[in-house]
C-alpha cells in the first residue's frame, strides 16, 4: 500500500520539479519549511484516507464520500474529482509539448501532438498493459533524483544568499507560503484520492491501512524533500524553466538530460491516459457503448486547452483544485475524529475474524467447530460493513500472508450478509 501511494502521487507534476518551484521554492527559505509543514499534513491524511478506504471496504471513491460527508458535499468532491481528471489531463498534454521544447528545441504543439496520438491510440487498446509497462518507469525517476540530491549536496555553492534572492525572484501559485504548503498536499492527495481509497477498500485491516498510509507519506515526503533540495541549490540555473529537473540533468550531461527527457515524458504519458481514460468511462458509465467517441471527445477539447502552456496551467489548475482537496481532507478528518468509537469497535472485529479466518485456511488447523462458525456469524452482523463480504476479503488477505496457492476456502458460507450501519 505504500508504495502504490508513493506510485500515485510521484507523477509527471512532481518529476518536472515544477511543482516544488510554484509551491515551496519561490517562497525561498520559508518554502522549505513548507515543505515539512506539507509532509506532516500528507503522512496523517494518507493515513486517514486509506483507513477509511479500508473500514467501508471501498468500491470506489463516492462510496466513502457518500458515508462521511453532507449528500451535498459528497456530490460537489464527486462532480469535482471528474472535473480534476480532466484538468490534470490537458495540463499532462501541456507538459508533453513544453518537455521536448526544452530538451530539442521542437515547437510545443509537437510534443503536445505527439501525445495526443499516444493516448487516443492506447484508449483503444489494452490500457492496463500498457500502462502497467510504462509504471515500472517510476522507480526510475526516483532513483534519477536520489542521483541528483547526491551530486547536489558534493557540489554545493559557497553563498547560499544568492540562492534565497533567486528563488523569491520566482512567480509562486499561491500569495503565502503555508496556504501554499496546505494546498499542495491537498492537491497531490485529491490527484490520486479515488485509487486510495479503493487501495484501502482492498485491505481488511484497518490497522493495516493506516500504516500503509502512515509508511507512503513518509516514502513520499522524503521525494518531496529531496526534489526540493535539489531544484533550490540549482535555482539560479534552472528556476525559470517549465522542466526545472529536467534543466539539473542537462546541466550534468546532455546524455543524461536525453534519457531523463523521456522518462518524464513516460510519466506524462501514463498521467495522461490515465486522467482521460478514466474521465471517459466515468461519464460513460450507464452507456459503456459511448465510451469511444467521449474518450476522443474529451482528449481532443484537453489538447486544445493545453495550449494556453504548461505553468499557466499548472499555476492556476492545480491551486483550485488544492482548494477542493482542502474541503476533501477536512471532511475526512473530521469523519475520522467522529468516528474513533466506531473505527475501534470495527478494529476488535475484524482482529477476532482474522484468528478464526487463519484458523480456518492453516492446513494443520483444518476447519473451525460449530461454536467458531457461530462466533463468525456473530462477528459479521456486529460488523458496520457487509459481514458476508468482509469475511470473504479478510480470508483473502489471510490466504495471502500464509502464502497459500489459492483462496478457494475463502467463501462467505460461514456467516449471514446482514451488515451494521456503514456511517461514521
């Protein structure tokens, strides 16, 4: 769980170092300690959204919405988590054409064509494929600023007040450095809260969940400090590029700045199609048969808004969407606080089942007695959630920690599908 978290959020924004510019480094030295103001926020809400994810076993991202929130709030985080999609989706085209301008001097409308292409072709074809090849990139980008921080910190500038003076020269998205630092991480976590969510609805632990979250923010806000490191030591070179990361590994070697151009370019590639793909079937969802024509639709209306340019973009895009994830993260927290009671209670349960679940799948246990099975059946209905279904993932969760070639034992036979109130 947490390195799907760090998966999600380490995208094509955060690889161009943009990001950080707008948010944390043009504030200079105050934005670095946005940057630790940000982490403590993304290590707690993480947490929070996974554990929820995980107490309502969530389908998708409306289902705990819809548990947590007012019904009018839960429809505004709904329609708006659509509207994100897209944004983040011409903002992905816009960053194509602005990275191969800066790496080869091609016109922007190249690299934004080009990448168009890429996704039309690839929304019809198999998606999770490709895209599954093109994640494995990840990793790569993370190393790449690992490599980066290293080389920064052997060769760092003996005045550092020069550093200060050009980095408060830059545009910031936002006029204050702690609104800045609240809104980015609300931004980042609305980017990828409906895979969290459906992240945690896969884990059955709730305990689980929450440490998961805890462990990815703490993977992420190590990548976050890290990339900032780098781009402020190197702002008076790179500060006023589109790609500023991009800008550092240029200035190390041209070889480098060309394999590193299309590595960011991949991840702006799986950004891309995933934000659209998505859009597309979500608002085809009562008619799959449209999904064709609206995922051209909706891909053809993002490339002609890209070219109002990547940081135009990105410096309004993403700070109103951080204001919608602000309302999101307090909703959640909020829920969270409220329902300590609940959320412990559920703990307990979920805690016994899990014994009487690795009971039942340990071979040299053999099954549980008469007296088990009705203690099961108690269990499921005292559950706030589907007591059928929770007992069928955790003994899907039970049967992969014991390392078992198959869940076949993992049914729901043992117990009623009554389930308990699922708010908190």
């Amino acid at each position: 769980m947490a390195l799907a978290f760090v998966g999600l959020l380490v995208g094509a924004g955060f690889a161009t170092g943009q990001e950080v510019i707008q948010y944390f480094i043009s504030f200079g030295y105050a934005g670095l300690i946005g940057v630790v103001v940000a982490s403590v926020i993304m290590i707690f809400a993480g947490a929070v959204i996974f554990q929820l994810g995980s107490y309502f076993l969530a389908p998708d991202h409306n289902t705990v919405f819809r548990n947590v929130t007012h019904p009018i709030v839960s429809k505004f985080l709904d329609v708006t988590t659509v509207l994100t999609l897209f944004a983040i989706g011409f903002v992905m085209l816009a960053g194509a054409g602005s990275n191969l301008e800066q790496q080869f001097g091609w016109d922007t409308w190249i690299g934004a064509v080009l990448m168009t292409a890429l996704v039309l072709i690839t929304g019809f074809l198999n998606v999770e494929k490709v895209t599954n090849v093109i994640s494995a990139i990840t990793p790569l980008i993370i190393v790449a600023i690992l490599v980066a921080l290293i080389i920064t910190l052997f060769n760092l500038p003996e005045d550092f007040s020069t550093l200060n003076a050009a980095a408060v020269e830059l545009e910031p998205a936002l006029p204050h450095w702690l609104l800045s630092a609240v809104n980015y991480t609300a931004m980042a976590l609305m980017l990828g809260v409906s895979m969290i969510l459906v992240i945690g609805g896969n884990e059955s632990s709730t305990k689980a969940a929450f440490r998961g979250g805890l462990l990815g923010g703490v993977i992420f806000s190590l990548m976050l400090l890290a990339l900032a490191t780098v781009v402020f030591f190197n702002v008076e070179e790179v500060g006023t590029l589109d790609l500023p990361l991009l800008g550092v590994f240029d200035a190390m070697h041209p070889a480098v700045g060309f394999v590193v151009s299309w590595i960011i370019y991949a991840m702006i590639y799986n950004t891309a199609i995933g934000m659209f793909y998505a859009l597309a079937k979500r608002l085809t969802v009562n008619r799959p048969e449209k999904f064709r024509p609206v995922f051209v639709a909706v891909t053809l209306a993002g490339f002609v808004v890209s070219f109002l340019g990547f940081s135009n973009l990105l410096g309004w895009v993403y700070p109103v969407i951080g204001y919608v994830g602000m309302v999101m993260i307090a909703a959640m927290v909020v829920a969270w606080f409220k329902g300590q009671r609940l959320l412990k209670k559920e703990e307990k349960v979920r805690d016994r089942l899990t014994d009487l679940a690795e009971e039942k799948l340990d071979p040299e246990t053999g099954d549980l007695s008469d007296g088990q099975v009705e203690e099961v059946k108690q269990l499921a209905k005292e559950s706030r959630v589907d007591g059928k279904e929770l007992w069928v993932s955790i003994q899907k969760d039970v049967a992969s920690d014991l390392e078992l070639d198959d869940a076949d034992d993992a049914d729901g036979t043992d117990q009623p599908p009554e389930a308990g109130s699922t708010r908190v």
